[in-house]
C-alpha cells in the first residue's frame, strides 16, 4: 500500500545472472507489465529514452568490475500508450554484494516516479522566466515611454508657446500648427497603445461586433491616410468589384489596418502603399504592402514581439503590432509578414467570417 500510493518501488538482482524479484510498482514505474520477466527488463530497458538507457549499461559494465558502487539518475521512461511522451523516475541502485567468483554481483535498486514533481518545477521555471522577462520588458517599457512622452509634449508645448507669443509670420505659424497637430496624434496614439495593453494585461479588452461595410471601411481609410504619406508616396487601395459585408467587430478591424497603414507611412520614402482585402477560403484576408525600408531577416521573427523597435530614430513605441497580434488571436484569424531589407513589407492578417457581397 505504501508502495503504491509513493510510487516507489523496489528490485534485488544478481547482475551475472540477471534472476531476482521486484514488487510491482518497479515494472510500473518502468513501464512493464509486472508479469515480465526481470531479466526481460534489466538490462534491455525497452521503454527507457536511449540516453538514459546509456547511463545505467554503462554502470552496470563497472559494477561487473567492481569499478562503480551505486548509481543515482532521473530517467525518461516511456508513458504508456504513447510514442514521444515521457515519464520520470528517479532511480538509486547501489551495488549490495561483490562475490564474483561464486557468482554473486548483487544489485538493491529503489524507483519512484517524480512526474508530478518534474511538471511542476518546469511550470515554476516557466512562471520564473515570464515574471524575469515581464520585469525586464516593464522596465525597458518605462525608460522607453519617458522618451517617447516627452519628446512630443515638448514640441507640443514649444511651438505652442511661439504661436502664442504672436512675433512670427503666417507662413511659420501655419508650419508650426502642423507640427503640434502631428505631435498631438502621436501623443494620443501612444496614450492609446498604453491603455489596450492595460486592458490586455487586465483580460478586459472590448470587443463590440456588427456588420461592416469592408470596401466603405477602406474607403474612409484611403481618406485618412491619403496626406499621411510622405511626399512623392503613393497611397494605393486595391479593392474588389463587388463589396462584400461581414459580421465582425469593426473597431478592432480599423486598428489593426490603421496600424499597418501608420507603420508603411514612417517607413516608406518613395514608391507606394497598396492596401486592400481579397477573400479567401472561409473568410477575409487583409494587407497592407509597401515599398519602403523593409525588415532584416533576423529581426522577422520577432516583428510581433512587445516593445520590439528595429529603428531607434523612428518615434513609436513597439507596442502597436504586438496589440494587433493579440487582436486578430481574439478573432481566431492568423496575422503575419513577409519582407525583405530595402525592398519594402507586407503585413497582413486574415479573419475566418460569413462573407455577404452587395
């Protein structure tokens, strides 16, 4: 009874001969039928992962020597019914009688299973690693939100107050108006990014559905955007000839586009911005490409990434595409990018929905 319920077990052996017993929570532990025979386990270890099958052969070789006394190891043994899934056992042997010459090399081994205790140490490594990177990211988040505050509230405030001093010319005055208007989108739209992450983090993200016009959705878009792009940038908007309709939620939508659109504009320099949708198999893929820096291969990965920010010269603060991963999740869509450095990037996502043309 106490075997069983501390999942240990126990095993003598002569190890010239291969003869002895074990009480049934051995073989289970091993995972062998407690009817097979010992000397059909010790020594073969069918259903031990091949490394940890290395470790003990080597161990008995010696103790056949006389060269080693006692063996202690966490081994990989395989769970029943299954082809890569593994339990583990810690297991102690210790050489209890060296008599080779009347035939007596004797074994004492003592397993129990420590599966429980091997998933729940990974899961507190695991939680130990996320609230390290969590501490980490929060850090750089602060230090990194101190400059991206402050650097548009002081063009805000500073041209302000030239404005306000009257002493300059309509020409200035009316550059000036444009910088505070650019700097106060950008101070709203880091506020903004700030709060979904909140609400992220808080599981309390609002998620409102209704139908959408979809080509209407681009259309406003294209309005939006179209004195965004920097000059000699075309903004394109490809679109298909018969709209469509879907029920989905047209807020969180817009924002994963405007985003994508947001991100084309800083980096494009010449060329174009294409947007568009295109249906697909069971719903609605959308994209923006561009013409613009593109993407190192190595920083791909990572694109989607909170607070991942390739270019320090560029105002942003990471956040963006990392929220509108976590929105096209909620939307049970996929979202991704293809790009090459110099070349231009292709972000796009797609959202499964019931789609209803005009």
């Amino acid at each position: 009874l106490i075997s069983d319920y501390a999942k240990v077990g126990y095993a003598k052996l002569n190890l010239l001969n291969r003869q002895g017993y074990a009480i049934k929570q051995w073989f289970k532990n091993m995972g062998e039928d407690e009817n097979t025979p010992l000397s059909d386990v010790v020594g073969v270890y069918s259903k031990m992962h091949p490394d940890d099958r290395s470790r003990m052969l080597a161990f008995f070789e010696e103790a056949k020597k006389g060269k080693a006394k006692a063996f202690k190891g966490e081994m990989r043994i395989l769970r029943p019914g299954t082809k890569n899934e593994w339990n583990w056992v810690r297991t102690n042997v210790v050489l209890n009688l060296y008599e080779p010459e009347k035939g007596q090399v004797e074994l004492i081994g003592v397993n129990y299973d420590i599966t429980a205790l091997k998933e729940t140490e990974a899961k507190l490594i695991e939680a130990k690693e996320k609230a390290e990177e969590s501490d980490r990211l929060k850090s750089a988040f602060l230090a990194n939100m101190s400059h991206e505050i402050r650097t548009p509230l002081n063009a805000i405030v500073g041209f302000s107050n030239l404005i306000a001093q009257g002493e300059i010319e309509e020409e200035d005055r009316e550059e000036f108006r444009k910088i505070i208007e650019t700097n106060n989108e950008l101070l709203l739209q880091l506020i903004n990014d700030i709060l979904d992450l909140s609400k992220i983090e808080a599981g309390k993200m609002d998620f409102t559905y209704s139908d959408i016009d979809v080509s209407g959705m681009f259309n406003r878009l294209e309005q939006v955007f179209c004195d965004k792009t920097k000059p000699g940038v075309k903004l394109i908007c490809v679109l298909p000839e018969k709209g469509c309709f879907i029920h989905s939620e047209k807020n969180r939508l817009m924002q994963v586009v405007t985003n994508f659109l947001t991100n084309a504009c800083k980096f494009t320099f010449e060329g174009s911005i294409t947007m568009g949708y295109e249906e697909t198999e069971g719903g609605l893929r959308f994209y923006v490409a561009d013409t613009g820096k593109g993407i190192a291969e190595e920083n791909i990965p990572h694109v989607f990434e909170r607070f991942a920010k390739f270019d320090p010269f560029i105002q942003g603060t990471g956040l963006g595409l990392s929220i509108c991963h976590t929105i096209v999740d909620y939307l049970k869509g996929e979202i991704g990018v293809e790009s090459k450095e110099g070349a231009g990037s292709t972000f796009w996502f797609t959202i499964p929905c019931e789609v209803k043309n005009r």
